[in-house]
C-alpha cells in the first residue's frame, strides 16, 4: 500500500514530470532544434534522420534491458539514474559537434527515456492500482505532451532571443536536471513488492502479440511527422512563418488529450478508442505533406499531438491488463516494439527525402501503417479488451 503521507495525486504528477523530462524534452526536443543544427553543420536529412533513429536505437534497447530479470531492483533508483541519464545527454548535445559524439550522446539519451517510460510507468501504476486511484494515469502519461509544450515555449523564447541550437541544448538539460530534484522529492522510496510471474513472462496470449505488433506499426506511423514536422513547415514557403509554434501545437494538444482519450475509451472500449486514435492521426500525418496550407499544417500538429500521447497510453494501459504477473516485463517489450517502429521510420524517411526531394511518400507510408494498427485492434476479441 502507499504510505498515507504519500499523495496520489502527487505521486501521479511525479510521474507525469518524470516523463515530460525524459521524454518530452530529452527526446523530442530534436524536434524543433534539428532545423537549426541542419542549417548550421549541412546535414543531410538522411543523416538528420540517422541521428533520430540513433535515439530510439537507445529507446529499444533500453525496453529491452528494462525487461531482463536482473532489473528486479528498486524501480525508483532505476528511475532516479535513468533520469539522471537523459538530463547529462541532452545537456551535452550542446558541447559536441562531431558525429560520432551526436550518435553515443543520443544513442544514450534514448537508452535512458526507454528506462524511464518502463520503470516510472510500472511504479506509478502498480502505486496507484494498490489504492485504487487507477485514473490518475492520466496524469501519469500527460506527462509526454506536457514535456513538449515545455520545450518548444523554451526553443521558442530562445531563438526570438538569437540563441543557437547549442544554447537551446543546454538549456533543455537544465530543465531536465531541474525536473529530476522534483521527481526526487514527489516519488518517495519505499520497499517494492513484486508480484512474480510463475514462469518469468507472461504466457502466449494471441491478443497481446496483437496488440504488440500494432503498436510497433504506431511507432513507425508517428515518428516520420514528430521527427520531421518542424523542418517540412520550414522548406515550405507558404507556411514557414508556422515554424515558431507550429511544435508548440503539438504539445499543448498532447498534453490534455489522455483524458479525453480515457474518456473515450471508458464509452466505446480500448480497441475502437486506440483505432480512433490511429485514424485521426493517420489524417494528420497524410495533411502534413498533402494539405500545404496554413491549415493544413495546424490540423496535422492538433492531430499529431492530439493522439499520439493517447495511442501510447492505451496501449500499456491495455498491455498491462493482459500482462500476468510482473507487469514491467509486458510494459518493456511493448516499448520495444513501438521503439522498433521508431527506429526504421527516420531512416526511411531521411534516405527516401534525399532521393526525392519531398517527404510525401514516407508520411503516407506512415498513414497507411497507422491505419493497418487501427484494424489490427479493432479485429481483436471483444472479450480481451
């Protein structure tokens, strides 16, 4: 049980911040700062998108450490370390410029955020359902998008000032550190009861590597927009003056949008509320390239933000459900899954840009995998979700 001085609410705003830190700033802060480094070093987008997949390599891998035996210590000092992690990384991008630099410092930063998401996830739910206040996890998960409109209000204060994109990862480290001392302080430690699996996994369930696979197709179907939004309204001369808010969108609509999606899954089920979802964004993500009007940039932020925080809350939410036993295990190799989706998605998109000049057909590949996820879910037994 949690300890009386422990507060819910407070416990679930910790991990609401413990995921804007590691997650909505120490990753998706490449987001708006990527135009300015491309401009400054040359990159080419095939190397833009490189350095985006070096993060979520880290991502995956880091689910899959996270799902290992060995990890049965404390999740909180898990936590506490893995947070540690992203901050000195994301700090750190602003002191290097070579290559090889860039892709350990992000390989290491998405290593820690995979940390993140599993341990503050598996600790913040286990805590919650023990006094049943199940629903703050919304809180919890609000945390992504609340990370996102932190940082892009940050990239956007700086840059109105002249700050260079060195400057603007200095300053998201501080932020991140800054985020830690208040994870610290409203996630207290405790001892941690695990409840084990009899055979370590849970046991083959048709309906979980359902929801596996889709999930990994959400991965895929997101990242394309989430990696490359900033810099396709930048190459547009029609909708370059979005640039400035058009992340901040993004984040103010993820922000808030895990209670609605709660909402809508406690009336239509988790499987027609996740296909939803995927659908929306599906939309969103085919407006960023073919609706290339002030608009259409709008709808594609709003649906973006509006959806993909949502999709992956359900998604653990669900896979958390159909675990038995030790929940972390399940929430790791979900993580894995939606971090593989992510890793092949910058690249593809990076390479085929190159080629092409335009990013139009790997963001409506994208759309197409999103709505595959959609059916895959929706095709589910009733009974599992």
């Amino acid at each position: 049980m949690i300890s009386e001085s422990q507060n819910p609410v407070w416990l679930a705003v910790g991990g609401l911040i413990a995921l804007a830190a590691a997650l909505g700033v120490g990753r998706f802060v490449y987001t708006p700062i990527l135009p300015l480094m491309v401009e400054d070093l040359g990159m080419t987008k095939t190397m833009a998108g490189a350095l985006a997949s070096a993060n979520f390599a880290g991502y995956l891998i880091g689910a899959l450490v996270a799902a290992s035996s060995a990890m049965l210590d404390s999740r909180r000092r898990w936590l506490i370390g893995a947070l540690s992690v992203s901050a000195v990384t994301t700090g750190a991008m602003g002191f290097v410029e070579s290559t090889p630099a860039f892709f350990v410092l992000r390989f290491l930063g998405g290593f820690a955020s995979a940390f993140v998401l599993v341990f503050s996830s598996a600790l913040v739910l286990d805590r919650l359902g023990a006094v049943g206040r199940s629903k703050l996890a919304v809180v919890h998960f609000a945390g992504v998008g609340s990370g996102i409109a932190a940082s892009a209000i940050l990239v956007s204060i700086l840059v109105a000032a002249g700050s260079e994109w060195r400057s603007l990862w200095l300053a998201s480290g501080l932020l991140s550190l800054l985020c830690l001392g208040i994870v610290y302080t409203l996630i207290p430690d405790r001892t941690e009861l695990h409840t084990p699996s009899t055979s370590g996994a849970a046991p083959p369930n048709s309906a979980l590597r359902s929801l596996v696979f889709a999930y990994g197709l959400f991965g895929f179907g997101y990242v394309i927009t989430a990696t490359f939004l900033v810099a396709i309204v930048r190459a547009s001369e029609d909708v370059r003056g979005s640039e400035p808010f058009v992340w901040l969108l993004v984040g103010l609509a993820a922000a808030p949008s895990i209670a609605f999606w709660g909402f809508c899954a406690n009336r239509m089920g988790n499987a027609k509320a996740f296909a939803l979802a995927c659908a929306l964004e599906a939309a969103g993500v085919a407006a960023s390239v073919l609706w290339s009007t002030l608009p259409g940039i709008v709808a594609s932020a709003l649906l973006l933000g509006g959806t993909f925080v949502g999709i992956t809350a359900l998604g653990l939410i669900e896979a958390r459900r159909l675990s038995h036993g030790e929940p972390r295990r399940t929430l790791a190799i979900m993580t894995a899954s939606f971090g593989f989706g992510q890793i092949l998605g910058p690249v593809f998109a990076g390479f085929v840009y190159d080629l092409t000049g335009s990013f139009l057909v790997p963001s409506l590949g994208a759309a197409g995998a999103l709505l595959v996820a959609a059916t895959l879910v929706v095709m589910l037994p009733r009974v599992t979700m």
